[in-house]
C-alpha cells in the first residue's frame, strides 16, 4: 500500500506510474487494448482507475462496483477469469461478485461466459479498513478460454473518490427570442481525491442555440447541446473552477420555456453523459478553459449530487392555439363519431407547457364513448381527457408541436331536436411546480370553434350555444398539471 494523503503532486504522480505500468504489462502480454492475429481474441474495455468510494453509505448506487469488461467476437464460449488482490491490499476489497463469483486473497477465479460482442464480470467493492484518501494499487487479471488467446490487465484501484458539483442553475430574468446571454458556470470537487481531467456537457434541449463552438468540444447536430473534454485539468479537493468564457445561449424562435442542463464529470469515475443522437461536429473557435475561481466559488450555491443542473430561461414569445370543431347531422337516437382538438400554429412551442381543448358537449346530445388509452391505464397516468360537470363538458390535454393537430375521438348520440351548437375552446397552459400560467396567445379570434348540430325537425339554432368553459373546474386543471408534469419528467429523461 502506497500512502500519498495531502500530496497532490505526488498522487498524480503515482498513479500517472501506475497506469503507465499497466499498459506495459498489456502491451507486453496481450492485455488492454491489445490486437491479436486472431480476430476472436477477446479484448479488454475494463477501465484504467476505479475509485473506492471511503464513504459508501452516501454514495451513488451502483459506485462500489467495479466492472471487468471484455469484447468479444465469436460463438460463445466458457472462460477462467482469475484475479489477483494481493496489489490492492489495505486499499480496497473485493467482497462480492456477480453470477457465482466468490472472491478471496489472494487471488481468486471464477468462470465467465464469453457472449458476442460484450461481456461484463461485476465486482464489488469496499475500502479497506484504515485507507486513506489517495492510496492506491494496481488489481491485475487475466482471462482464459479454450482455443483463444489469454488477456491480461489490471485496474490501478484508487481510495477515495473525486465527486465534482457545478453551481446551481435556479432561473434567469424574461429573454427575447433572439437574445443572447452569458452564464457562468462553476465547477467544486467536493471529493477526496483530485479529478485528474474532466468533461463538462451543456444541453439547451433544442431551445437555445450555444453562440460559440469552441476547438475542444463537439457539438450536437442542431447547435443546442456540446460536450467538452478537458484532459489536463487537475481540480484538488475543495478546489472550484470556472469555465472561461462564460458559455453564452441564445433563445429560438420556437422557445418558450426554454431550459439549460449543465454537469461535469470526473474521467473515470462512471459518470458519463454523452450527446444527443445524430452525430456532432468540432468547434472551430479558440478553446473553452477551465480555470481557477479566483473567489474560490464564495457565495456561490452548489448542486448537492452529480446529477446535471437546471437553468430555467423564460422566453417572451407566445403561441397561436387554433380550435377544431367538428359537426353532426342526423335524426335523434343515432350515433355519430366526431374528432375535435387543436393546432399549435406557434411560433412557440412550449416543452413544459400543455394545450388545453375544452369540448363543451351539444345540449342536443350526450357522450356515449370518450377518449380512453389503456396503456396510460396500466402506467397509473392521467386519461387525456376527463369529464366535468356531468359529462356536459370534457377536458382533453396534449402537447402539439408547431403545425401539429392533436385530434381527440368521441362518440355522440344525438338525444333531442336541438340544433344549437356545441364548443371547443382552446389554450396553452404553462407548468411549473409552482402552478400554471395562460400562454400569450397572439390570435384569440380562432381560440374557439363550433360543434354544430343538424337534426331533421329541429328548429334552426341561433349560433349560440352553451359558453364553452375555458378553463374547466380545479380537478382538471389539478390532472392537466400532473399529466404535463409527467410528460415533462420524460422529454428532460435524458441519460448520464
């Protein structure tokens, strides 16, 4: 066991040695990385470092496992994975394993099976009794199988953890469409060890356009989202740096509620995020830098996990909600099949926000068949659409894109010879955990559409049906509020 507690230059140092040792010994015998003649040949993805957590009972699930991994290409097959612990000793143990495994000192084997493409050992993990912060040690395998060529490797296993936090989002002040604006972005190791190199990712979510495309980031098709990989940056225990220069943001046309996600991650430490799909490009401008915060982050509020946070952006914009009726003709007892609802005819197009279609039903006639999704049954949601004040009126949400008609199916039977209309009235409705704000709509002239009503013998009627009731009653707006919460939990789903 190597003690290198309070000496940053000699831990990097240290383990620089380490991982350079490891990949002589790969490189020598076929391990990490390593190309064989044989094509099958297994080959290891198992990651340089592994860092024991001193404090597991806080820590993220799933941070006291240390994953063997391999890539492998052939039918599969049985393989001896033996593992070597005495490196590691008074720095971490391994005290479980996945699928049978029974580790011990030491050295111990278990028997893996080699799948197409990918296989995973899991082992786990806990400090040693009296590791410090910053000792370490190299854990070596290797990998047998029948006919194929041996891998060896090993993981220089580390005590303790870098655990970097960045400043807390919260919200800034109203944007125009259009504005560009700086934020600052900080970054806190409040971890034991140092993170030797970090990447930082930024995603606007297609709300916001990144001003700069610096030399060191890739960024996502579409300009809304970048990561950067900062390979050189040590950041110390307590240490706060700051990304210079602040990333500057810009509102689309489209946005509304537009939203900035932002984290960093420690090289190795199995956090990762990546970019959203559909290939990126290499910025072209000078390099993004991380330097240390001259005020050390004083005053500054800090994320309290890893997880990404939250800029919430406000944008002046509206969205035109254009209602869709519908008609019936036909004599009293017969049934007829209508489709009513909206079109967002932007220019916003809300994320956290839901259109809502309020169809106020027919005196003339009664609902007989509403919209029902089974499947949003058996995932205990909300049904798209409720009924108020005694079937009288219905209450249907959705989000709809821009240019988008979000249609929603009833079943009417027409109960009397009463030919005056029906209404739907429709609204955007922005959600927040605080409650809901009306949308500025900047065409209030086709909020509201008819449902007509055409039966032989009634008498004509005079336009002026039922007022359409544009908001509905509080357990509706409760339910929208939940269903779009719901729905805006899903769209922000997105992986680290």
């Amino acid at each position: 066991m190597t003690s290198i507690r309070g000496d940053r230059r000699r831990t990097r140092r240290l383990l620089t040695l380490a991982l350079a040792v490891v990949a002589a010994v790969a490189a020598v015998v076929g391990g990490a990385g390593a190309t064989f003649a044989d094509g099958r040949a297994p080959r290891d993805l198992t990651p340089p470092y592994y860092y024991a957590s001193l404090h597991p009972e806080t820590a993220w699930a799933g941070a006291n496992v240390l994953p063997l991994e391999f890539d492998y290409s052939g039918p599969d097959a049985l393989a001896e994975l033996a593992v070597d612990v005495s490196g590691i000793e008074g720095v971490a143990d391994i005290t479980g394993g996945a699928d049978g495994c029974r580790p011990a000192k030491p050295e111990f084997r278990c028997t893996i099976r080699l799948s197409d493409d990918w296989t995973r050992q899991e082992l786990i993990v806990e400090p040693a009794a009296g590791a410090r912060a910053g000792d370490s040690g190299v854990l070596r395998y290797s990998l047998k199988a029948d006919g194929l060529p041996a891998v060896q490797g090993g993981v220089t296993v580390v005590a303790g953890r870098p655990e970097l936090r960045v400043n807390s989002g919260g919200s800034v002040g109203m944007k125009a469409v259009g504005e560009s604006f700086d934020t600052p972005v900080l970054i806190r190791n409040e971890g034991d060890v140092p993170a030797l190199g970090l990447e930082i990712v930024l995603d606007a979510d297609g709300t916001m356009d990144l001003d700069r495309r610096h030399s060191n980031c890739r960024y996502a098709a579409g300009g809304s989202a970048m990561r950067c990989r900062f390979a050189d940056v040590e950041i110390a225990p307590g240490e706060t740096f700051r990304v210079t220069p602040h990333p500057r943001l810009k509102p689309r046309r489209s946005a509304l509620d537009a939203r900035l996600s932002y984290g960093a991650w420690a090289f190795h430490t199995g956090y990762r995020r990546g970019l959203p799909p559909g290939g990126s490009t290499r910025g072209t401008a000078a390099p993004l830098v991380l330097a240390k915060d001259p005020g050390d982050g004083a005053g500054v509020e800090f994320a309290t996990t890893f997880d990404p946070a939250d800029l919430a952006v406000p944008v002046r914009n509206g969205a035109d909600a254009e209602a869709i009726g519908s008609s019936v003709r036909g004599a009293v007892g017969t049934e007829h099949r209508i489709s009513i609802g909206f079109r967002n005819n932007g220019p916003a197009e809300p994320d956290t926000a839901e259109t809502r279609a309020v169809f106020t039903v027919p005196p003339g006639a009664e609902v007989v068949k509403a919209p029902y999704d089974p499947e949003r049954e058996e995932e205990m949601l909300p049904q798209h659409c409720t009924k108020e004040d005694d079937g009288q009126t219905y209450v249907c949400t959705s989000h709809g894109a821009v240019g988008e008609q979000v249609f929603f199916d009833f079943t009417l039977r027409i109960v009397n010879k009463d030919n005056r209309p029906g209404s739907v009235a429709a609204s955007t409705i922005l959600l927040n955990p605080k409650g809901g704000a009306r949308v500025r709509d900047p065409e209030p002239a086709n909020d509201q559409a008819p449902v007509r009503m055409d039966v032989p013998g009634a008498p004509s009627a005079s336009g002026s049906g039922p007022a359409p009731a544009a908001w509905g009653t509080g357990a509706a707006v409760t339910s929208a509020a939940a269903a779009a919460l719901v729905v805006m939990l899903r769209r922000r789903r997105n992986g680290a």
